[in-house]
C-alpha cells in the first residue's frame, strides 16, 4: 500500500481564542461523505490512526498523519 504524509504532519488545532484543543477530535472521512476512511501512522501504511485521532496536551496529532494514495480524504 503506498502512502504519503500530510502536508501538516502534526498540525495544531485551536480554538478561537487561540487556544490548543487538549484532547480534542480529529475525524477522517472519504470526501464528499460521511464515512469514515483510515488514516495511517507510518510508512508503511500497515498501523492505522484510531479515527478519530485525539488530539495530546498541545492540540496536536500525537504522531505524523499518513494518507493512502489514490484516495480523497476530509477532516
């Protein structure tokens, strides 16, 4: 399976007041739709991220966001 990273691989996420969304939800999505579409932790594509992906202390993903080629996706 060839996968490649996210153009933000550990991105943070904020709330208006600019502050990190600690233990907050990323959800993945095929896009265009409501069904849920792994994302993966490594290289390999073999380890998927839980979806949703909790977000740690600094509102960040706790590892890189890996994608499977071929595929569209929406957080």
């Amino acid at each position: 399976m060839s996968v490649y990273t996210s153009p933000a691989p550990r991105q943070q996420y904020n709330d208006l007041n600019g502050n990190p969304y600690v233990g907050g939800k990323l959800f993945t999505y095929a896009a265009g739709s409501t069904i849920k579409q792994n994302t993966y932790t490594d290289s390999t594509g073999s380890t998927p991220n839980t979806n949703p992906i909790i977000l740690d202390s600094e509102g960040r993903v706790p590892h890189e966001v890996r994608f499977k080629s071929g595929l569209q996706y929406k957080l």
